[in-house]
C-alpha cells in the first residue's frame, strides 16, 4: 500500500492541489506559502531565503514577503547565520511543523477518498484513465463506483460541455423532450462553428431508465442529460472519444431491481407500479405521499386487492379510464 501511496501522490499531485488550498485557506496561508512550507520542513538544515528563490524560481522581493508573512503568523522564524551575519536562517517553528503534518493528513484523505474499497487493478485504471484523460477526482470530474464484485468509472456530466468549450468550435446547444407514444425522446441539437448543419441525436427513456431513486423522481433531467452526454462525445469525437459514460448512462445499480428470493411476487409488482409508473409527459403517476401511504393501505385491505387498486389509479391517470 506504500507503494501505490507514493505512486499516487506522484501520478494525481495535482488532483490535491485543490484540497491543500482549501485547507491553507483555513490556516490564511495561500498555495504558494503552504509549497514553501513544506519545502522548509524536510531540509536538514535550516535554509536560507535564496534556497527558496532556488528551489522556486522566485525574485528576492516575492521570497522576501512570502517570508515576512509567514513569520508574522508564527510559522516560522527568521535569524541570523551567527557565521556569516549578511545570511539570515529560516527556522520552522511548531505551528509550522503541525502545518506540514496537516498537508499530509489532507493527501492521504483525498487519496484514500478518491480509491476507497478499490483493490489494486482498479486502483491502477483509476490512475491510468485519470491522467490519460486528465480528469480530476478532485473536482468530480471522474470516480469509480463500486457495488457487489463491480466496478465501474464514470466521469461527471459537466466533462462533456467543459471539454467541447475549450475547442472554440461549440456555437450552442438545446435539449428538449417529446411523447412518442408511451415513450419520451430527448433531442439534443448542438452547434459547431466549422459545420454548415447542426448535429442532432435522440434518445428514449425506456432504453435507460434505470428505476433507481434519482430516475423516479427527475426522469426528465436524467434523460436529457444522457442526450447531451451521448452528443457531445459524437460531436467531439476527438476530444471526447474514449473518456469514461456518465453514470445517467450506466446503470450502476442494477441490485436494486433484483427481489428477495422469498417476496411476495405481488407484493414487489405493487412496489414497481408505485415508483416505476409515469404519465406521457413523465411525471410520476403516484406522488411521494401516496407511495408512503400504500404501506398502511396493504395493512388494511390486502396484497391482492392493494395491487388491484394501483393497477385501477394507473390505468386511470395514464388513459383517462379507457
């Protein structure tokens, strides 16, 4: 494990520059301060400011004030070299010693945060994808999620339109949703500026819903965004092309569909009409309320005649009672 935590602070340095800054921030110290920091840490002996204008490719002014500034907040100290009185020495005092083990602390947490439960081949293409496609855990843009024995890398939904901004080429986009029959399609129209006609791509709503939480309760949301993740990546082939699905787009929890082997078979088909039941403009048949009060009425009148009652309300409020 040493190992792979010293080839991870190496490989994703700077996934945690965002982390440490947050943490310097807490401390009033600012990114350039907290490098400094630990650069004067691990010297044996203590430096002198040109060390740092060294190490840093820093003027004597900037060095000077970073210094004067740090001082003034009790992390260090400067004194005089009593063998050569034009040189002053830099001494890390305890405040600044508990600094560097903090910066540490932070990078083993975001580490650890970014490969919990990982075994080590997952592990290594978590790095691999991450720097292939210099995506950064960090800020959301990649993560792996782990259910059962699976294991799967997905990247954030925003990847996509950041990546095809910095081309210059994107002139705009626009998703919208229709009926088709009992189906929704999103459209997702998008712009470049070297293409005489627009692109546009489709999908529909029973081919990814994945009837967890998240799609039962904003399918439209959902379904729009796997619409423009899938056209942009068309759009953009060569700098979107082989950079991980968003997970709108991988059903990652696929369990949540399995029954107990021992449930009620009409029990769980009460249970999927409930939370899986939509109108054809896609708002849920059944509102939260009368989901949560279906525990108390199969209590009252029965499985059988419980499910006989949702099967009516369906039917009723999809097709008018037809």
């Amino acid at each position: 494990m040493a190992i792979f935590h010293g080839h991870l602070v190496r490989v994703l340095h700077w996934c945690t520059d965002q982390a440490m800054t947050a943490a310097l921030e807490k401390m009033e110290l600012t990114a350039a301060q907290g490098r400094i920091m630990g650069f004067l840490a691990h010297q044996p002996e203590p430096p002198c400011p040109r060390d740092i204008e060294t190490e840093f490719h820093l003027s004597h002014p900037t060095v000077s004030g970073l210094l004067s500034r740090m001082e003034q907040k009790g992390f260090i100290e400067l004194r005089t070299d009593p063998e050569d009185r034009r040189c002053k020495r830099i001494y890390v005092l305890p405040k600044g010693m508990e600094l560097d083990e903090t910066m540490h602390q932070t990078i083993r947490a975001t580490e650890e945060k970014m490969v919990k439960d990982f075994t080590e081949e997952e592990k290594a293409q978590f790095i691999d994808i991450c720097c292939a496609y210099g995506l950064n855990p960090i800020k959301k843009e990649v993560y792996g999620i782990k259910y059962g024995n699976n294991f799967n890398l997905v990247v954030g939904y925003e990847v996509y339109l950041k990546r095809a901004q910095r081309t210059g080429l994107l002139n705009g986009f626009n998703t919208t949703v229709e009926s088709v029959g009992d189906d929704i399609k999103a459209v997702c129209t998008i712009y470049r500026k070297d293409w005489e006609h627009p692109f546009i791509h489709e999908v529909f709503l029973s081919e990814y819903h994945q009837h967890n939480k998240m799609w039962n309760e904003k399918p439209i949301t959902m379904i729009k965004k796997v619409a423009e993740a899938q056209a942009f990546r068309k759009c953009f082939p060569e700098d979107l092309g082989g950079i991980p699905y968003t997970d709108e787009e991988v059903p990652v929890h696929k369990e949540e569909l399995k029954p107990a082997e021992d449930a009620n078979p009409k029990l769980t088909e009460i249970g999927y009409i409930l939370k899986n039941s939509f109108t054809s403009t896609g708002t849920p048949v059944f509102t939260k309320e009368e989901v949560e009060s279906y525990k108390q009425r199969i209590k009252e009148i029965g499985v059988s005649k419980t499910l006989e009652e949702v099967k009516s309300i369906v039917n009723e409020r999809t097709n008018g009672g037809n």
